[in-house]
C-alpha cells in the first residue's frame, strides 16, 4: 500500500512541476560515477520514466519544498483539491486497481467494455475462480487441454495493460468526459416575409417535453359477441347403385349473439343478453308430399340481470324463452309435429347467481339457482295437439316451481372448446331437464368440426319403451366458423 501511495503522490508531483527527485541545497552536486553517502535516498519516477537523480538533500528543506508544491494543489482560501488533480487522482486509482487484480486468481471484466467517457473512479467487478478439484460449479470438459484457455488469458492481459498504458501515460486521448462534452448541434429554420422580401435564418427553439401527455380511454360498456357456424353434408347415390340408398343434402346453422354489460372495475352489476337460433334440415326423398325435412329448430332468448350481493355471488332474476319459427310434418302427411309458437315455453326465475371466470385456464362458469320459478308452456296452432307436448287442458299450462342453471365453457386445448349447459326445473309435479354439450374442435379461423349432444328429460310426456322418460339427440358436422 505504502509503494502505491508513494508512486501516486510521486505522479502528482511530476505532473505539477515537482520532480520526483530528491531536493537538495544549489550548491550540492551529484555524480552517479562517485561512490553514493550514508544519507543518499533514491525515488523511482514512475509516470516520467525519467532515470533517477541521487544527491544528497537536507529533509527539511525537502519537506518543505515539497509541502509549498502541495499546498498549490489546493483551491484557494479552501481545503479542496484543485478539479485537474481530482480527476488525475481518479485515473490513476483506477489504473492502480486494475494492475493490483493482475497475477491473481480474479480476473476483471475486460475494460474494452467500458464506456468510453470516463467520467469517475469506477469499481472493477472481478470473478473468483476456485483452483480446487472438488469444485461443484467447475465446467466439465472432454480434453484436459487448456492451452487455448491460457492463450486467451494472455491476450487479455495484454489488452488490460494497453489500456492502462494509455489512460495513465496518455489522458489527452480521452478526448470528452462529463465536464467538456460538446453541445448538441443548433438547427435553424428559414421564415419568409412575403410584406418585406426578406429571408431570416432563426434558430430552432428547443423544446423538451418531460409529460408526454395522457388519453383518457373511454370505458366501453357493452360487449357484443356474434358467432356463426354452417355446416354443410352432401351425399349421392345413383338409381343403379349395387348396395342401394338414397342421396341427401344435410344443413346445420347455429347463429348466436350476445350482448353483456361491462362493469370491470366494482362489478356491482350483472346483465347477459344471448340469442340463438339453431336450425337442422335436410332432404327427404321418401317423403312424397315435401323434398325438405326440419330436423331441429329451435330460437331462444336467455336473459340475465343481477345485482352484486358478496364475493362472486348475485340477486339475479332470469329468463328463457324459447319457441321455433318453421314447421315441420310428420313424413308423407300433413300432420304437424311443430309450429311458430307452437310450443313455446316460458320460464322466469328469482334467485342468486354465481359468476367465476379465470382468463389464464380459459374456463369460465355461472350458475343460477332459482328457488321461485314460474313455467309458461301454450301453443297458438289450432291443428296441433296440446297433449302431445304435455298440456293436460286447454292450449296453455302454468307452472310453479324451482329451477336451477349452469353453465360451462372451457378451451380446455388451444383449438378444444366445450360447452356444456344443464337446466333442471321442477314444479314438485313432475320434473323437466335438459343437458345440452357442444365440442367445437377448430381446425382454422373458418373452419371446425363440432359435436353435439342434447340429452332431455320429461316425465309429463308419454312415456318411451326403450328410452323411457329420456329423449337423446346427437349430431356431427363439419363446416363453416366465423366468430367476432
């Protein structure tokens, strides 16, 4: 430590005018041929490499010599050092402690990558190597030889002291630091007086914007949500075909759209809106008085409204409606089997709702619980049997009862969506279910296959030999998906 001051206070010395030389008396002389007196010292002039001058010196004399020249280091009328000398100060420290990491087993981090201002003393990062064997972290290698390693440890060496070299030996290279950067270059703008003819160059103001500003987003509060799927089959057989059968065209149309309110941040309010109209038909060559069959039409209104009671829990009252808008025959008469209102059931509940949707599994649920439940079936079709849809009397029938709600969607895979939806209602009577699952396996953005299964329970229709009270409905498809 003692040989790293001296050699700094030595280069300040130097830099300042003192010579890192002994001070001796103007009559003295020296002569490096004579033997050298007792009370000769020699100092080694690190920065100047300048070769040392021996002569005897009076130490007082010398100490005071040497305190006037630090003295004229200083500010005056302060105890600061002058800005120069600190700056020099740095450099040097820092050269220091770079060449003192040398020969060890600490490498530095190659000061290549140092900027290239050197505006002050920096602390060198340095990484331990362990020598031992049992090293856990030591890479493991096929060879055992290193001589790359060590070629490359010399070459790092070498430019660690080419540096150092030349921030010590030469600081005038360092051409900026943070006292003497050069301004940013003006621009100027050109302004024509069209009244005088005149044109005027002016400098271009400067302006520095610390806010940059801020758009209110305005808060949307309906999301609409419209889903469209067609799905298409076509099959043909010739009259002559060996094995027989009978050509047919088969088309699915499922058309949903929602409306919900948006209310993100309390959430104190629950409103859904969807509408769906699902429509199945097919060709009937067998049926001699009609070429088209409805398989399945079905339009219902589900609606949704609450108000927020704790947590994820709601007061909500609901309603579905549901009827279809084409009729249908029984094949090769004119019996129908169903008509525009006819039926049409009703159903309006109060109840609490529970809501949970977690954006990261993709999975979604809602289920309403209904304790008070009112159940509205009627037709309007005259030609139409009312018992056949459970109405014992007249062409309308009241219920009073309970109902419950649930629901489920899950992308369960990137391209795997479920949708699953179960109502049960009751009205301590007899008792009324549908399980409807959908499985929409997407393929691309307009184009999917989908599953359909539709499982629904009756006991107020006449009762089935083979399915009893149950009736089953299973549909797959292929064809066109467009969601926006």
């Amino acid at each position: 430590m003692g040989s790293r001051m001296t050699t700094l206070l030595i280069g300040i010395l130097s830099v300042t005018g003192l010579s890192a030389t002994t001070v001796a008396p103007a009559d003295s002389t020296a002569s490096a041929a004579q033997p050298l007196p007792a009370d000769t010292t020699l100092v080694a002039d690190s920065l100047a490499a300048r070769p040392a001058q021996v002569t005897p010196f009076d130490s007082i004399q010398y100490q005071q010599e040497a305190d006037k020249r630090l003295l004229s280091l200083m500010e005056t009328d302060t105890t600061e050092q002058m800005l120069p000398v600190i700056k020099m100060l740095r450099m040097l420290e820092y050269a220091d402690s770079i060449k003192a990491a040398q020969g060890s087993n600490e490498i530095p981090v190659n000061p290549l990558f140092l900027p290239i201002v050197f505006k002050e003393q920096m602390s060198t990062p340095l990484q331990h190597l362990p020598e031992a064997d049992n090293n856990p972290f030591k890479p493991r290698s096929l060879t055992v030889n290193d001589q790359w390693l060590q070629r490359e440890i010399e070459r790092e060496k070498t430019r660690e002291m080419a540096q150092n070299y030349v921030i010590v030996n030469y600081p005038k290279m360092i051409h900026y630091n943070l006292d003497n950067l050069p301004e940013v270059p003006k621009q100027y703008i050109i302004e024509n007086d069209p009244v005088k003819h005149v044109l005027s160059i002016k400098e271009k103001p400067l302006i520095i914007k610390n806010d940059v500003g801020k758009e209110k987003i305005k808060l949307k509060r309906w999301v609409v949500n419209f889903q469209s799927a067609i799905q298409f089959s076509q099959v043909y057989v010739s009259e002559n075909w060996y094995q027989g059968g009978t050509s047919n065209v088969n088309l699915l149309s499922d058309q949903q759209f929602s409306i919900k309110y948006n209310d993100p941040k309390e959430q104190r309010i629950l409103f859904e809106n969807l509408v769906q109209w699902r429509l199945n038909i097919n060709s009937a060559p067998e049926d001699t008085l009609r070429s088209v069959r409805v398989s399945e039409d079905l339009f219902q209104i589900n609606s949704k409204f609450g108000l927020k009671a704790y947590n994820k829990w709601y007061y909500t009252a609901t309603l579905n409606f549901k009827t279809q808008f084409l009729s249908s025959y029984t094949a090769n008469t004119n019996d129908k089997v169903a008509a525009f209102l006819s039926p049409a059931e009703l159903n309006i509940g109060l109840g609490m709702s529970y809501q949970y949707k977690n954006d990261k599994k993709q999975f979604e649920t809602s289920i309403s619980l209904s304790p008070l439940s009112y159940n509205l079936q009627f037709i309007i079709d005259n030609d139409m049997d009312p018992s056949s849809f459970g109405i014992k009397s007249g062409k309308s029938m009241n219920q009073y009862g309970s109902s419950f709600e649930g629901r489920i969607k899950w992308e369960f895979y990137h391209n795997m969506v479920w949708t699953c939806r179960l109502f049960y209602f009751t009205s301590y009577d007899h008792v009324q279910g549908d399980w409807e699952n959908t499985f929409d396996f997407i393929l691309n953005r307009f184009f999917s296959t989908r599953l359909f299964v539709h499982l629904r329970y009756d006991d107020a229709l006449a009762l089935n030999k083979d399915l009893g009270h149950f009736q089953l409905k299973e549909l797959l498809s292929f064809g066109f998906n467009y969601k926006f």
